[in-house]
C-alpha cells in the first residue's frame, strides 16, 4: 500500500507538472502571436475573429496549465504521505483446527448408516457421508 501511494503520487506529479509547462507554453505562444499580428502596428487580423480565437484559446490553455498545476500539488502530496506512513500489518487468517487425533484402531459407527469405521475415516466406505 505504502509503495503504490507513493507511485502514484510520482506519477501523478510527473503528469502534472508536464502538462502544466505544456498548457503555460502554448498560451504564451498564442498570447505572444496575438500581442504580434493583432498589436498596434502589426499586419492585422487575417479574418474577422481571429484575434479573439487567438486570445480565447490561450485562456483555454491557461486554464489547462492551473488545472495540472492541481494534479501536480496532488502528486506531491501523495508522494510525501506515501514515504512517510507506516506499513500496515496484514490481517491474521482464520484457520479451521483440525480434528483430534483418535488412538491407533479406536472406532466409531457411521452418523448416517451406523456402520462401525475407524475414526481417522473422513468418509463412511459404505454410503459416503461426510463423518466431521
């Protein structure tokens, strides 16, 4: 458990922190790409709304970096409560005791049948049933 926390948290801050650069460097591309063709003294929009798309897409990647900036401080913390608990101690199984040991040739007569068998016979030879 102590080992599959502290994976997943380093797998989850991996993750994070690769789409966070990625989400952050798309929207500086794209504002950096508005701030130049839609800017005073640039070329101007190529059709109408593109200046907008521009800006709307770098807040959608924006928006996508913060939330894996969120996935990133979750696998850190995930990773840091992995390393530092405590293994817990597997569960006691529950295990049937087996039957007393009878004397060497003691005897007993079936439940069902009332035929005499040795008492180390699980199952009654003539009908079969079951004896403990």
């Amino acid at each position: 458990m102590k080992v599959a926390v502290f994976v997943i948290g380093l797998v989850l801050l991996v993750i994070g922190l690769l789409g966070a650069a990625y989400g952050w460097f798309v929207a500086t591309g794209l504002e950096t790409t508005h701030a130049f063709a839609c800017g005073p003294g640039g070329p101007g929009e190529p059709y109408p709304g593109w200046c907008a798309a521009l800006l709307s897409s770098a807040s959608g990647y924006r928006t996508f970096a913060y939330g894996m900036v969120a996935l990133f401080s979750v696998g850190v913390v995930l990773s840091v409560a992995g390393g530092i608990m405590k293994d817990v101690p597997s569960a006691p199984t529950m295990m049937m005791a087996p039957p007393p040991i009878p004397p060497q040739g003691a005897l007993h007569n079936c439940k069902n049948c009332g035929r005499s068998m040795p008492t180390t016979d699980r199952f009654c030879p003539s009908c079969g049933t079951a004896q403990w």
